[in-house]
C-alpha cells in the first residue's frame, strides 16, 4: 500500500490552461513549468497542455528533459544561456532564449551559428532581478538586429514584482514603462506571470506566462484558486497509520511542543517534511480526513504528523486517506499556516512521494 501521493488531476489541469485563455484571450500561452512543472511532473504536465503555444523553463537541463520526453513545442529559457558552448544545444532543440545582460549579448555575437536563434530581449522595470536597463534598450535592440545569429523578429519582455498586491501601484507604472520603451517595436511583447493575467489586463501583451495558476492556485494575496475559477490539480494525501489514546497534559512530539489540554485521541499519518510538507507548519494547520478537518498536534516530523482527532474519533480508523491539501483544503492556506507560499511548498515535494496522474 502506498502512502504520501499526489494525486495528479489532468482535467483540471486543462480546465486551467483554458481559464488563462479567458482571462487573456488575445494572448498566447507560454506554460511556465520550471522546478518539476512546479512539483507535479515535468514530463506529463506539458504532455497534457496540449494547447499551450509555447513552454517555458528556467534552466537548460529543464528543456532538455522535455525534448528526450518527447514535447516539440517551442522552448523559452527564462533565464538564458549561461555559455557560448550552450547555444548550439539551444539551436540542434529550438529553444528560445532570454538576452538579460551584456555577456549574454557578447557570446550571442561572436558566435559561429549556422542558423539564427530566437531571442527574447528582457528589460527590468522595475524587478531589479534580470534584465537590461531602460537606457541600454536601444543599444541592445540594434545589436541584436545587427548580429547574424539572432533571428531579426526580437520579443521583448519584462517580470512584474508585486503584481499579486491589487493596491501596490508598482504594477501599473513597470507596465506603464514597458509601453513607453517598447512604442513602434512592433515584434511581441510578454509581461505577465500569473498574477498579472488575473489582475492586470493591460498587461496581457501578445504573450502570457502562467505558472502557478495552471496548477490551480492563486497568486494573489489572501485569495484561492477557486475565486478565479480554477481548480487546484494537486491533491495531496496519505494514509492514517496508527491511532493513540493520549492523556490530558501530555506533550507530543519531538521537543514536546503541544500539551493536551484533556484526554483525546490522536491519528499519526505519514507525512513530513521528509515528503516536503513544511516543517514550519503552525500547530493547529488543518488536515482533511472524510470531509472533515482535524487540527495537527505538536512538530511535524520526517515521516509523521500526530492529529488531534477528540476523544470519540469519528469514526476513523487506521488506513483512512488524508487529504493534506487539494480540492478540500486549499494549498494557499496551508502556505499561511506555514509563513510561506504555495510555490514553495508545491516545488518541495520530494521524490519519495508517489504520483497518480488521473485523466
Ligand atoms: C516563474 C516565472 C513565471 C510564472 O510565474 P507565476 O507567478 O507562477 O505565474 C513567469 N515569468 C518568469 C520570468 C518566471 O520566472
């Protein structure tokens, strides 16, 4: 018998990528599936964005990966090339790549290609993490149309970095920016991540870059998936393996850091951190068994979380599924209980974890 899975919902996942669709529907797809599709499969996730019009990955070994599974999509690599040596990998398999600074820009030009690669020019307006200044657009952007080994079609791009914050005017002036510096370069523009193509329609641009709501969660500060109209595709579950009757003033766990306050009766399910369930999660952070939710007791451990289930236990028994997160039990506050985001802790899952991918 299996224990910690994640239960893989390809339908919702599709549901999803249509959803995007809605949001943006004079924008193309570039499906953003970084880190492992963001922990739910690198391989089968792009298998089943059937509809996407690109992929898009932060580093090369993640494209490659998608090649030697099959996928003949364009490729963009969000974070470029790294070396000369790399671009004729980035050739012999149509990837794209981003052209964030100068080195980039200098190996692209004293190359030796046989054929032009695809180049996404990035410009920081205001992320200050990759990406040209607003005063080096034009020396870039001729530079590129000068060199033989870039294609002459130069996309342009940019990151937002608080566009999930509906009240931060961040958004509006990095996208006011980009317009400006971007005026009569006809060639593609792409500045959305998820948050953006929620919230921020006039920054929809001819492409989009969903990640994190493909999967069905939302970007947004204090909000769900559902509130946008997607379905979370990853549930998270385990099994209850033992249950324990525990005195009233016993302390439970490692370091003893939850007292029962009178006698209860506990269901340990394996789960930990040792499958990527974050440690820090609260005391009292909720999980779903049946349809109802239970409080975690004490630290969460590698293998094993104890769950105050009360004195008569309702009737669960030893073998009954948890859902640690999912349809139930959004990740989104799950990420609260533990001070942390849903991307971190859908990317922490860790191999020892099984997946079910259900159609
Ligand atoms: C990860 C990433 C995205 C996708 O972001 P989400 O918030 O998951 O939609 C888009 N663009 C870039 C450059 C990224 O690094």
């Amino acid at each position: 018998m299996r224990l910690a899975i994640a239960q893989i919902n390809l339908t919702a996942l599709a549901d999803n990528l249509a959803q995007v669709r809605k949001f943006a529907p004079k924008s193309k797809v570039m499906a953003v599936l970084k880190a492992n599709a963001y922990g739910h499969g690198l391989v089968k996730i792009a298998q089943h964005l059937n509809d996407a019009d690109a992929f898009a990955v932060a580093r090369i070994d993640e494209a490659l990966a998608l090649r030697a599974g099959g996928l003949t999509k364009p490729i963009v690599l969000l974070e470029g090339f790294f070396h000369q040596d790399d671009l004729p990998i980035l050739l012999a398999n149509n990837f794209q790549t981003i052209i964030h600074d100068e080195n980039q820009l200098k190996a692209l030009e004293e190359a030796s290609l046989d054929e032009p690669i695809s180049c996404w020019l990035k410009i920081n307006t205001g992320m200050h993490r990759l990406g040209i200044a607003p005063a080096q657009l034009n020396d870039f952007y001729q530079r590129l149309q000068a060199t033989s080994n870039a294609k002459d079609t130069i996309n342009l791009m940019t990151h937002f970095s608080c566009a999930d914050d509906l009240q931060d005017p961040k958004t509006a002036a990095q996208i006011a920016l980009f317009d400006s510096l971007v005026q009569g370069k006809q060639q593609a523009h792409c500045l959305s991540n998820s948050a953006g193509i929620i919230a921020w329609p006039a920054g929809h641009g001819e492409w989009v870059r969903p990640g994190l709501m493909m999967y069905g969660v939302s970007p947004m500060l204090n909000a769900t998936g559902k509130e946008h109209g997607l379905k979370p595709v990853m549930r998270l579950t385990t099994k209850v393996i033992a249950i324990r009757d525990v005195d009233a003033q016993q302390c439970v766990g490692y370091g003893g850091r939850w007292q029962s306050t009178k006698a209860t009766k506990l269901a340990v399910v394996a789960m930990g951190y040792g499958d990527g369930y974050p440690r820090h999660a609260k005391q009292g952070t909720p999980v779903v068994i049946g349809s109802k939710r239970y409080p975690i007791a004490g630290s969460v451990s590698m293998d094993m979380i104890s769950v105050d289930i009360g004195e008569n236990t309702a009737g669960i028994k030893v073998g009954d599924e948890v859902e640690m997160w999912g349809p139930k039990l959004p990740v989104e506050e799950v990420a609260q209980c533990a001070t942390t985001i849903p991307y971190e802790l859908l990317c922490n899952i860790t191999p020892r974890v099984s997946y079910e991918y259900l159609e």
